[in-house]
C-alpha cells in the first residue's frame, strides 16, 4: 500500500512541460549568433538588404531570450527560495542590462550617456507607467487596492538615494567637468549603490520578510509548495545560462542596429535609453499587471519597484566598474529638465504609497508624469 501511495503521490506531482517559448528562445537565438557571426553580420546594420533582413529578425530573438531567462530564473528562484531565489532573478536581470550597456559604452563609438539614460527610464517606466497602469487597471476592476505600506516606503528609501548617487549628485560635483564623476568618486559611488542594495536585499529576503509578504490563497498553496525537482531546476539552469549567453552575444549587434535606426529616424539619442529599459522590464512589466488585474497589488508593488531597486543598486556598480578598468568616459548627470521630472516622481510616489490604499485617481496621475516623460524624450 505504500508504495501504491507513494506512486499515486508522484503521479499527482508530474513536473508540468517547459513551454516552447521558454526552451525554444534560447536555442534559436544561439543559431543566429553563429548565423550572424558566419555571415559577418554581427556589428550591426550596415546599409545592405541582408543586414536590414538581420536588424528586422533581431529584435523578436533578443526579446524571445529576455522572456527565456526571466522565466527561468524565476523557476529556479521558486526552488532555491530566499534570498537566493531573489539573487537568481536580479543578477540574470542584471547580466543582461549590463550586456548592453557595456556594449555602448566600450564600443567603437562610445555612447557614455546610455547608462544615464536608461536608468531614468526604468525609473520612469517602473515609477510611473507600470505603477500607473497597475494602479488604474487593478482600481478600475477593484475599486480599491491594498498593500503594506512599510514595504513600499523600504523600496523609495532604497530609489531615493540611488537616484541621487547615481543621476543628481554628479551634477553638483567639482572634481571631473559636466555630469561626470572623477575616478574616486565614480568608485565610492558604485561601492555606496552596492552597499544600499545588499542592506535593501537583507532586509527584504531575511530580516523583515514581513514588510513585503503577499497574502497567498488557498487555491495557490499546493502550487507553492510544490517545487521544480532537481533534473528541472539543473535543465533551466541550462537554458537560462544560454539565453544570458544570447543577450551578451547580440548585445553590440542590438546597440549598433539601434544607434543607426535613431539616427536615421532623427530621434534623440536618449530614446535608445528608454528602448534598452523597455527591453529588460517587459516580462516583469506583465507580471506585475496580471498581479494587480487579480487584486494582488502587494506583488505588483514587489515586482515593480523590486526591479527598479535591483537595476540600479546592481548596474551602476556593475558600469562604474567597467568604465574605471577600461577608462570609458560615463556621464550620469540629468539636466534640469529631468531633474524636476524625477523629484515630482518622488514626491508624487511618497503620496501614493503613503497611505496603504490606492484608487484610480493615483494611477492616472502617474500615467500623465509617464506621457509627459515620453513626450520630452521626443521632444527635448
């Protein structure tokens, strides 16, 4: 009888079929590369029909990867639980964004202003067009939405002075021209980021658990208990390592592609700091809409501003760096202009998550910040 029992038990935890968009990505995206590498094409769009043919294609494989690695990464963090887990999905994030800003800024035509700009546009996008969409979407079906306001507030206390390090306090320095740091002070800025996130990330995996816990329902407790085994857990952790491989090996290719593509559409070079951001945040983006369309807000809040924590505490340290062992010139600096922009974010952010409840007036507000973010990306 126990072993009836035993393998009735097995049969009840058969491990569910990884899906095609999960293990498919990666091993297209590795054939391209050693497509793109036979027929010389991996330095970008150079004016040729194949090579317009190659720009065209790119753009669903590097996202096919993104989508491949975030949803492994979260298997294996489901297996590995705190803090790993939450170590598995920043870092495989972060390899990522770091992919392709290092790209840029060591490539044959530095662009020592992309990491710049697209930290304010994770910033943006997650601050106020993922909270916005969240907020309105999950206010509109719910009326009223809850979280625990000790979590929101830890999140805003980590962004605030990582925003300040790494986008505001360049600008008001003496030692290095414009809105770059010098040699010191770029170290002692990434060792400070890196610091407040590791504080952050203790506190949210180990110390106060508390502040960030999403009430589970009963119908997701046997889900949750159920872990990947350990021959899926190795297989993701195969499929993740290629689909990181593919976004590092076409990182230059995607940044070289966009570069021509903006100049030849006569966009501001900061578009391509909103497109690379775009790039990394949608899968969580989506994750955190399904979350607050089922009235969870909790874990819209924890994916959302959990991202934006984890980019900038993990990429500046990360850039900086590269740029001090390359000596890559990097300019952090915002302009007035976005400077105001990201204060009233702030601002309009300590309002929102102030109170523990959320309607849909909150989220419009922050859509209109968004549009007007886009808007003068555009139109500077």
């Amino acid at each position: 009888m126990t072993s009836v029992a035993a393998a009735a038990e097995r049969q009840s935890h058969v491990e569910p079929r990884t899906p095609v968009s999960a293990w498919a990505p990666p091993l297209v995206g590795l054939a391209f590369v050693a497509a793109l590498k036979v027929l010389g094409l991996d330095g970008g769009y150079d004016g040729s029909t194949l090579s317009l043919v190659v720009a065209v294609a790119l753009i669903p494989v590097l996202f096919g990867a993104v989508f491949a690695a975030v949803y492994h990464a979260e298997l294996i963090a489901h297996r590995t639980g705190e803090p790993f887990g939450t170590l598995v999905l920043a870092m495989s994030v972060t390899v990522m964004e770091v992919a392709l800003l290092a790209s840029a800024l060591l490539g044959d035509d530095p662009n020592p202003t992309l990491t710049r700009d697209t930290i304010l546009a994770v910033v943006m996008i997650v601050g106020n067009g993922l909270v916005g969409v969240c907020i309105l979407m999950g206010g509109l079906r719910h009326k009223e939405q809850s979280f625990r306001v000790t979590g929101a507030n830890a999140y805003l206390a980590v962004l605030i002075p990582l925003c300040a390090l790494s986008l505001v306090l360049p600008n008001h320095t003496v030692a290095a021209p414009g809105g770059a740091y010098s040699s010191s002070q770029l170290a002692f800025a990434g060792v400070a980021t890196f610091a407040i996130y590791l504080a952050f990330l203790y506190t949210q995996t180990v110390r106060n658990r508390e502040y960030f816990a999403v009430v589970i329902k009963d119908d997701e407790v046997a889900d949750k208990a159920h872990k990947p085994s350990n021959r899926a857990t190795l297989i993701s952790f195969g499929f993740l390592v290629a689909a990181l491989l593919v976004v590092i090996l076409l990182s230059k290719t995607f940044t070289a592609t966009v570069d021509v593509g903006l100049r030849a559409a006569g966009a501001p070079a900061a578009v391509a700091g909103v497109i690379v951001a775009f790039l990394i945040l949608l899968p969580e983006f989506s994750a955190a809409v399904r979350a607050a369309r089922a009235d969870k807000l909790q874990k819209s809040v924890n994916l959302a501003l959990g991202s934006a924590c984890a980019t900038i505490g993990l990429t500046i340290p990360a850039i900086a760096a590269l740029s001090l062992l390359y000596g890559a010139p990097l300019e952090l600096g915002l302009d007035s202009k976005d400077t105001v922009l990201l204060l009233v974010t702030f601002a309009v952010a300590l309002l929102t998550f102030g109170t523990g409840r959320t309607n849909i007036l909150y989220g419009l507000i922050h859509l209109v910040l968004f549009a007007t973010f886009c808007f003068l990306v555009v139109q500077p």
